[in-house]
C-alpha cells in the first residue's frame, strides 16, 4: 500500500467522518426544535412545560457542540497532506501502534479508511501528549497501557 496515497484517502475519509457527525448533531437539533413546536401548539400542563424547558437546555447544549465540531472540521479542512512523511508523531500522522492505529488531527474517533479501522484523536487530547514526537519503535503510556509504535508517516 502507498502510505502517501493511503493519508490522503484518511484525511478524505475524516472529513466525511466528522461530516456525519455535523449533520448528526443538526438533526437531533431540528428533532428537539421541531418537538418543542408541537408541544407549543398544544395546551399543555406544568408537565409539558417542564418538558419544554429541558428541550432548550438540551438544545443549547447540543448547539455548543455543533459549533465545536463544525472548529474540528474547519482544522480538518485546513489540513493538507504534503509530499512526505512523518518521521515523528505530529498532527496529520498515520500512527500505527501495537494495538491501533491512531490519527493525530481532531476527536473524530473511529472511522474507517480503504478497509482500515483509524482513531482520530484531538491534539488536545492527553493520549496525543504522550505520543506526540515519537518515533517509529519507540514506546508511550496511557491509562497504565503500553503501546508501541510499529509505523508511522
């Protein structure tokens, strides 16, 4: 497999990744709105309006995460894959380690790329700390578990 064209095809298949998660998010959100409507239509008791009341905090809450992911994909969008590869872990890595293969960029978690399942995770993230400027054969912990780096570009 061409490790260059296989980055390429995980950054396309990320940005579709996370892509599911926007639109995701923006249904739960039309759902909550549009039963929130309804419930407005109606008379309802102090039941109901207590019902309502939640569905505004739960879509507030779910409009905060929106707005983050929709960051994560401006970052993901802004992201290239040059003409080389990585000798140490950074953002945009194919990390593959002992037990997964990890993909430096934002919370995306599992998402699969040419038949290959990836973890992406958030450069915030502290399991990303601790393997950040590795290299291949090298080694990092997380949560009392030992990986190993097997690959990496």
């Amino acid at each position: 497999m061409d490790k260059l064209a296989f980055k390429k095809e995980v950054l396309v298949q990320a940005r579709l990744r996370q892509q599911e998660i926007i639109d995701d998010f923006k249904r739960r959100i039309s759902e909550l709105r549009t039963s929130k409507a309804l419930l407005n239509e109606d008379q309802y008791d102090h039941g109901q309006m207590s019902m309502d009341e939640s569905n505004y905090i739960i879509i507030d809450e779910l409009a905060d995460e929106l707005n983050m992911v929709n960051k994560e994909m401006d970052f993901l969008n802004r992201m290239e894959v040059g003409d080389h590869l990585h000798e140490t872990v950074a953002p945009g890595s194919v990390v593959i380690t002992d037990r997964k293969i990890f993909y430096p960029s934002v919370s995306v978690e599992d998402f699969e790329a040419n038949g290959i399942d990836l973890y992406g995770i958030s450069l915030k993230a502290p399991l990303y700390e601790m393997m950040k400027g590795k290299r291949s054969g090298e080694e990092f912990g997380f949560r009392g578990e030992r990986y190993i780096i097997t690959d990496l570009y």
